[in-house]
C-alpha cells in the first residue's frame, strides 16, 4: 500500500539512505529542503495532504571546544534536532494510526569531546520523543 510520508532531513547520509529505501515501494515522499523548511527559525508548513508518517532525521552537528560554544551553538542545535520535530507534530495533518520516526543518535545516551550542544539536543530529542509517545 502506497503511505505519503513527510522525509525532513532527506539531503543527509542517513535521510538519504531513508529516502532511497522508502522511494522503493512506490510511496509518494514530500521531502523539504533545508532552503523550504528552515528549521532554525518559527517553521511555516503547510499542506492539505493527511500523511502516514513523518520521519524526523534532520540535525545538525558543529564540533567546537567547550570554551568557545556560544549560544547561538545551542540555539541552532535545540531548533534543528530538537524543536523542529514538536514543531511539525503540531502542523502536520495525519492520517489516524500515523507513525511519527525521529532519528536520533549514540550521542543520546553518552558523551564526547566538543560535542556539548549536540548531545544535550540530542538528549532533548530523546525526551521529547518518549514525551511525544
């Protein structure tokens, strides 16, 4: 059965491989740009399609030494890997018993070096997510 899925992060290595795998079974994917949606900023979205599914796998991630992240550092991360999926759960149309799929990352449950803003988003997400379920 074809599914109209909402891809964002579609550009990316893993949305990417997403979108090549889904694409496979005949599924009509409406996949933003970065340029189209941007996610960093209050998302303007609007469709009249009901979808089947979102699958969340945009993010970003700057490495940069603890003594040199500024809050646009965090700002950007939190918006991009974080908020822009509550953002579309609350603008998106779905259709009932939809999926919603947020890509996550190792980093949502441990640590490295220079890596602060992403892995506290990516915390974030994972909070958001079970928070979401």
């Amino acid at each position: 059965m074809n599914k109209k899925i909402l891809l964002i992060g579609a550009s990316g290595g893993i949305g990417s491989c997403i979108y090549k795998t889904i694409r496979n079974n005949n599924n009509f994917i409406l996949k933003p740009t970065s340029k189209d949606l941007n996610l960093n900023y209050k998302i303007n979205f609007a469709s009249s399609l009901k979808f089947d599914a979102l699958v969340y796998c945009a993010g970003i991630n700057n490495p940069t030494k603890f003594s040199e992240t500024e809050y646009d550092d965090f700002n950007s991360s939190i918006n991009i890997n974080v908020y822009g999926l509550i953002q579309l759960c609350k603008k998106v149309q779905f259709t009932n018993g939809a999926n919603i799929i947020a890509i996550g990352s190792l980093y949502s449950f441990s640590s490295n070096y220079n890596r602060i803003h992403y892995i506290t988003s990516k915390h974030a997400l994972l909070g958001a997510v079970k928070s979401l379920a």
